[in-house]
C-alpha cells in the first residue's frame, strides 16, 4: 500500500510539475472539438411511424410480436437496400445505415429517424424508409405467393384489355345507331348487340375489382401502413453541439495527456527532489538557491557586477558559507569578515547544467557584496560554460564589482575567498587538474541530473583527493517539500522517535546523527 500511494502521488506531482503542458494537451483536445464542429456540422433530422400489421402464425393465429426482430429486420438489406439504390447518387445499404435510426416506440410501430446534410433530403430519406418498410411487411404477411400475384396481374391486364375494346365496340355500335331506323333490321340488330355489349362490359368490370382486390389485401386490416409521414427536418443547436464536442475534446486530451506524462515520467530517471539528490551522493545539501541563467557573455558580466539576491537567496548563502568554513579558522575569519567562510572553495557542476553553472558565480557576487574579497578563477571548463569562461577571460584581473575579481587562472592573490570553478562532462568525468581548496560543494539544478550522473562526478572528485563536502541545489522544485540535510540512514533514526511537544530531538537522537555523519568522513 505504501509503493501504491507513493506511485500516486509521484504521478500527481509529475501532472503537477507539467501542468501547462497538460493544459496545452486539453486545449488541443478542445480545439480538435471545435474544429469538428465547424468541418462536420449536424445533419437535419426527419422522422416517420409505420404501423406494422398483426403478427399471425402460419395457421392464421395472433402471436405476440418480437420487437427486436422487427427492429433488425427493418435495418437489414430487405428494407435499407431498395432505399440506397433510389438514392441520386446510389449508396451502399452501410453507408445508409449510418444515416438510419430505427425505434419502436411501441410492439406495433416502428419508428424511423433520418439523417441527411439539408432539410429536403432528410425528409425525403424518412418518407422513403417508411414506404419500403410498408412495401416489406405487406409482402411478407401477404397470403398469395409470388406466382399467384403475377398470375393475377396477368389476368387483370387481360381483362382491362377486353373491356376496352368492349368499350370501343358499344361507341362504335351508338355512333351507327344514330343514322338508323330503330324500326328496320339494321337498327332492331344494333339495338340487340348494344345490349349483349353494355352487359359484357359490366361483368369485365366486375371481374378487374374482384382481382384489385384480391391483389391489395387478401385480409381485412393486415397491411402495413404509414401512420406518421416524415417531420419537417430539424438539426441540433449549433452551440449544444459545440459545447459537447469541446467539452469531450477536453476531457480527452487531459486523458491522453496525462497518460503520457505519467509514462514518460516513470522512465525519467532525472532526481528532482533534495533527498534523493543527497541520497544519490551520500552527502547533506547545504542550501538551495534560485538562479539567474545568462545566456551570453554579457549576462554574465551583468550577473557578476549587479547580482543582488532575494532575501531567502541571501540568507541560503550565507549558510552555505559559514557550513563549508573551517571550524578552526572560524573566530579569525569572523574578526575579518562579516561572515564566516572557507578561504577557498571549488563549485562542481555538471556541463550542460546552466543553472547548477550559476551558482558559483552567484556565491562570488554574493560575498564580494557583504564585504569578503573574493576572487573566480574559471579552472576547468566545457563547451556548455563557453559564454562564461569568455567573460572571464575578457576581464581576467579586473574588479567586475567592489572586492570581486575575476580570473581564468589562479593568481597570487591576497583575498578572503577563492572559488574555483569546474564544470564535469558526466558522460566523460576527469578532472584536468583541481586546484586544493579548503571545501569543495556540488552544484545541481533539480531535475537535471540521474543518480548515475551525480555519483560519476562524485567518483572523480573522489580519485582527485577531493571529497565532495555539500550539495547546493540551484531552483528546487516547487512541489519539493524536502531538504536534503539528513541522509536516509539519518532519516530513518528521526523517524523513529517519538514526537516531543518542543520540536527537539533529544540528546541520543543528536548522538546518533552526528555518529553517522562522523563515520562518513
């Protein structure tokens, strides 16, 4: 459960510590919404109801009807597919489907929702759906086969065929009627044959209604038949669309993004909290400090001659002076110098670690400005520190502010405090030749280096006769709540003991930090 929670709150503090690019991922998201809206808007809706006829079995008995059936049945090709090919251009019976939504709002009915880009079409598509559904279910709960209708629809052409010529006859007979005397033979004859016509037509006329109506229903009330026809085409608000799509375009890209930190966070093997960077080395940090980064020679020089820090800077500082000063030389240097410090000191730092660089030149204006006379020599450099090793040069032995020169060599100088630079390639760590100061700190920004960075410089340094006697942390994180002074060992002990109302250790628990920190030297 403990590696459960700590996993949690390692990805909430990773969301945390990239929140602008989170936001920027759900502003994506968004905007991929918006765009949607704009390049697919709604399409127009129409709807139609159809009545479906009773269910029988095959004896002709009412049975209970299966809505789903009728439901899959009405979306399959039999209804969809006479539907698609009426379509200008045709369309597959997929496609269409896409644009089909079918209901039943009750056993009995079913319900059709078209969808198409203008308001004509959609009520169109759903006046057609609603038709061929009609067609379908009269075909299927029709009583005569197939054959039995063609054979009537034979019979019936036929029959009309004879009645209108019939028909032409009796005109024919009436026209000559007209020049005849009813009373001779000619007349008595059509008289005779006008009657046998009018009575021959008659029947053929009953004979194409009987056949009508066997061919439109075989029982009274078992059609299909179209009870609501299409609605007039509506599409969604505009805005109430928008409003989804962005709002589930955000919600994704906050989704994606976030995945995405988190797994890229878990293969970031950069430290960015105080105690891991302590624990990396097995060496206490003294003090934490917010940078400034220069970019070209002439920032540095800027930085040099004017740095003035914060308050919380200033006093970080001053403490990290007076933790690296020698405990024999304190009461001397105290008696010279406002504040107690080594007379010598090397700041490591990583190449390509701009804001660990700048903490050395930072700890140099900061004690020429309360007054120690100091000197930077840039000793060992790198590609990375090019900006500043220029601007050292160009002013070698020239007072860049009141008690603060500057050198890329050691000179025989008589000042307070000499910091040395050295900048360590962690890919190639040597050290070329590292002048012996009294002290010797790392400096490191948060998140700039692994574990295995920080113990290669520690490692050289080491082989150089010079143990690393602090850490400084340039910009620590903001969601780091640690500080780096105790080491896990020393963490472990003070956890352990029972919390006093004073908030102080006691006397063993003292003892036995400074027995481990003792042991480590």
């Amino acid at each position: 459960m403990g590696e459960q929670a700590l996993d949690v709150r390692s990805a909430v503090a990773g969301l945390r510590r990239h929140r602008g690019a989170l936001l920027g991922a759900g502003l994506l998201g968004a905007g991929a919404g918006l765009a949607l809206v704009v390049l697919q808007p709604p399409m127009y809706a129409s709807t139609s109801q159809v009545l479906l006829p009773p269910a029988k079995d095959a004896t002709g008995q009412p049975i209970s009807r299966e809505v789903a059936t009728e439901i899959r049945v009405a979306g399959s090709d039999l209804v969809l597919a006479p539907v698609a090919r009426s379509l200008t251009p045709p369309e597959s019976v997929a496609a269409l489907s896409k644009r089909v939504d079918i209901e039943a709002p009750t056993r009995d009915v079913l319900e059709f929702t078209a969808m198409a880009p203008s308001a004509g079409d959609a009520e169109s598509l759903a006046r057609a759906l609603a038709e061929s559904e009609v067609e379908h279910a009269n075909d299927a709960s029709d009583t005569l086969s197939q054959v039995q209708r063609d054979a009537l629809k034979d019979r019936r052409k036929t029959l009309r065929t004879s009645l209108k010529q019939v028909s032409e006859q009796i005109e024919e007979t009436k026209t000559r009627r007209e020049t005849e005397d009813p009373a001779s033979v000619e007349g008595k004859a059509d008289a005779a044959a006008l009657a046998q016509l009018t009575a021959e037509q008659a029947n053929l006329v009953l004979q194409i209604d009987q056949v009508n109506d066997r061919l439109e229903t075989t029982e009274t009330g078992s059609t299909a038949t179209i009870i609501q026809d299409a609605t007039p085409a509506e599409r969604p608000a505009l805005l109430a669309r928008a409003g989804v799509l962005v709002a589930a375009g955000l919600l994704l890209g906050l989704l994606l993004g976030a995945t995405v930190m988190i797994v890229l966070g878990r293969r970031d093997r950069r430290l960015r909290y105080r105690d891991e960077i302590a624990d990396a080395i097995g060496t206490a940090v003294v003090g934490s400090v917010h940078t400034i980064r220069p970019r070209d020679a002439a920032g540095w020089g800027a930085l040099l001659s004017d740095y003035t820090p914060e308050t919380v800077d200033s006093w970080a500082l001053r403490q990290v002076l007076r933790h690296l000063a020698d405990p024999d030389a304190e009461s001397e240097a105290v008696r010279r110098t406002p504040v107690a410090h080594p007379g010598s000191l090397t700041v490591l730092s990583l190449a390509g670690d701009q804001r660990g660089l700048a903490v050395g030149p930072l700890l140099a204006s900061y004690a020429a400005s309360i007054g120690i006379e100091t000197e930077l020599v840039a000793a060992q450099g790198h590609d990375a520190a090019a900006t500043l090793w220029a601007m050292i040069g160009q002013n070698a032995g020239q007072e860049l502010r009141e008690g603060l020169t500057a050198d890329n060599r050691l000179a025989e100088r008589s000042v307070d405090l000499t910091v040395v630079l050295v900048v360590v390639d962690p890919s190639d760590a040597r050290l070329d030749s590292r002048p012996g100061t009294d002290a010797t700190v790392l400096a490191v920004s948060a998140g700039s280096s692994t574990a295995e960075d920080l113990a290669r410089v520690a490692m050289t340094a080491d082989d150089a006769g010079g143990r690393i006697d602090g850490i400084v942390v340039a910009d620590p994180d903001d969601l780091d709540r640690t500080t780096g002074r105790l080491l896990q060992r020393e963490r472990a002990i003070q956890a352990s003991l029972p919390v006093r109302l004073t908030g102080v250790p006691s006397g063993d628990a003292r003892g036995d930090i400074a027995d481990l920190r003792r042991g480590q030297r």
